[in-house]
C-alpha cells in the first residue's frame, strides 16, 4: 500500500489571529494560499478546496483560489472537494476546470458531489424538489463532456446540446475527476456505472462501517463493466504538537460549527463525551503526529482505499495553528503513516 496519495481538504473556513479577532474573507483565502504552498513545500500529494455558500467559510469558488494556488506550487493536485454540479452549469465546471488544468500543467482534479448543504440551490434559482434529478442529468452531461468530442444530449435541467464542441481541451485528453458520496448505495451504484473514482465523505462514527460501500463499488464496476479505481475516503482532524494540545484547541472551535449546523439540521448540542468517543473510536484523526498517523494508517488498511484527505481544520482554529497542522502533517505524519502501511 505504499502507493497510496495523501490529501488536504479545506471549506476555508474563516480563522482567528494569535489575538482571537477573526481574519476578514480575503485574508482567510490568502491563508488557504499559504498552507497550499507549505503543503507543497512538504510532499502533500493533493489540496482540496470546497465549496460552500455559508458566513463561516470563504471560499464559493474553489477553481478561482486553486488558480492562484497553482501559481505558486509545482507539484501538490489541486482539487475541489466538493464542487455542488447540482446548482452549477457541467459545461462551465468542465471549462472552469480545464482552464485549471491548463494553468497548472495537468494538476487539476475535479470531486463532484450534490453537496452536504442546500445554500447554493436557492442562491442559483434551483428548486430543491429536484434535488435527485438535477445531479443525475448533470453528471450524465459531464460524463460525455470528459470525452472531449462534440456533445450532444438533452435533459430537463438545461438546454440540449447538439454537436457542442467545448473548449478548452486539456493537455491530456483527460480531466482527473472523481464522485464525492456521503453515504447512499445509489450514489455508489452511479459513480460504477460512469467509471469514475469515488470519494467517501466519512465524517462521523466507525469508518468500518463504509466497507460495505467500496465493496459494493467495485462490485458494481464488475457487473457494469466499467473501471473500479482506488478509493479515496475524507475525514476531519487536526494536528498538533501532542494530543491535548489538538484537542484544547480543536473542541471549543469545532463545538461552535458543529451546533451551529447542528441546530439547522435537528441534532442536539455536541457533548464533550461524544466528541472524546468520535477521537477514541470514530472519524475525527486529532491529536499529536504519533496519534493521528496509526489512527490513518488503520482506517486505509480497513478499508482497502488509496487516499487519504484529512480536512484538516473546523471553525476558527487560529491562523499560525493551522498552519503548525499542516506542517506536522506534511512533515510528521506522512512518513509515519506511510511506515506503518508498509509494516
């Protein structure tokens, strides 16, 4: 398993300075530039940057920043993770994403996903009941645009296309792009059938309980006939110094996130004991390198994946201590994992 990648993931979640005071969306955008380029610096293989349309995170367009991320990187695949293809245009996603791709010499990634939040489907004029149905014409769209020949298909989710040639094509002929899934059977079926790498979003309890899901990927890529490549998984974490010191300053931020969408959704508050039981047993990778790269390096071994994204930061976790975890990460927890993999 030494072949495995490793990623970052962030939503640009909007942090503190060393005096508690929030940084404006600009600077928390330029602060996601800076630990992209330390991660690069360090030998992280990917960055992943979501899109949200919610007060507590900056970036809405993860190409834009990926764009001036790739400026100044050489090496590190950029990537969204997710981009909501639901609210947006396939045409415009590939082209946006092909433009990247150009920018960067071949680095670009694309993780498509309906997206964990609704924001976006009010604030593009989308209507919710055709939650299902918007995702499912348009990733049957963007499967045929990553051919790179003329389109042509009709929906009921945009106007048809006959004959489209679309522009740019990238270097390769081939646009790295993958299905972000939380959690649905259908969802997993529907990556297979498109041949597409698929991305599991474990973000909370045991990640033993996400076998049956790759299992029944590469099943269903069996029966279909398509390709069943690695997959990845993405899990929070974060990384400090030693352990106590990821939980102090992880908890108090990640409580305030985690109720705030919490209340939106019917979830009762975070209780400490449940946070403590989810760092023990389940998918939050907190605490000092040692700790984090077992608790990785057991989770890739369960389940067979070849990557590995840690979203790396929740809430307002200040400025210079993410930029600590990203360090660990790239420097500490990397080979670790990696050692304990070839183990």
């Amino acid at each position: 398993m030494s072949d495995i990648t490793f990623g970052l993931d962030t939503f640009g979640d909007v942090p503190e300075d060393d005096n508690g005071n929030l940084l404006s969306y600009g600077a928390a955008i330029r602060q996601v530039v800076d630990e992209a380029v330390l991660a690069d610096e360090l030998g992280v293989d990917v960055i992943a940057l979501g899109e949200h349309h919610r007060p507590e995170y900056a970036i809405s367009s993860p190409e834009t920043v990926l764009a001036g991320i790739a400026g100044r990187t050489k090496n590190i695949r950029l990537a969204s993770g997710v981009t909501v293809l639901s609210s947006d245009d396939p045409v415009r996603v590939f082209q946006r994403f092909a433009t990247l791709d150009g920018l960067s010499n071949g680095r670009a990634e694309v993780i498509l996903g309906r997206g964990s939040f609704t924001e976006s489907f009010p604030l593009f004029g989308y209507d919710m009941a055709d939650y299902d149905v918007l995702f499912e014409e348009k990733i049957e769209l963007f499967a045929e645009l990553l051919k790179e020949k003329p389109v042509t298909w009709s929906g009921t989710t945009r106007a048809a296309l006959t004959d489209a040639d679309v522009f740019p094509k990238t270097d390769s002929g081939h646009l790295s792009t993958w299905v972000g899934v939380g959690g649905s059977p259908q969802s997993v079926v529907r990556t297979a059938r498109y041949g597409l790498p698929l991305m599991l979003a474990i973000i909370g309890g045991s990640p033993d309980r996400f076998a049956p899901y790759v299992d029944l990927y590469r099943r269903a890529a069996d029966q279909l006939g398509t390709v069943a490549h690695p997959v990845g998984m993405h899990s929070p974490g974060f990384v400090a110094d030693t352990d106590e010191e990821a939980k102090e300053v992880f908890y108090p931020r990640y409580k305030v996130m985690r109720d705030r969408i919490g209340k939106l959704r019917g979830w009762p508050p975070l209780r400490k004991q449940e946070f403590d039981h989810e760092v023990e047993h389940g998918s939050l990778y907190i605490g000092s390198p040692e700790t984090v790269a077992r608790k990785m390096a057991k989770a890739i071994k369960t389940l067979g994946v070849g990557r590995f994204d840690l979203i790396y930061v929740a809430g307002s976790t200040p400025a210079s201590a993410r930029l600590r975890a990203v360090e660990l990460f790239g420097s500490k927890v990397l080979p670790m994992t990696r050692d304990l993999l070839a183990a």
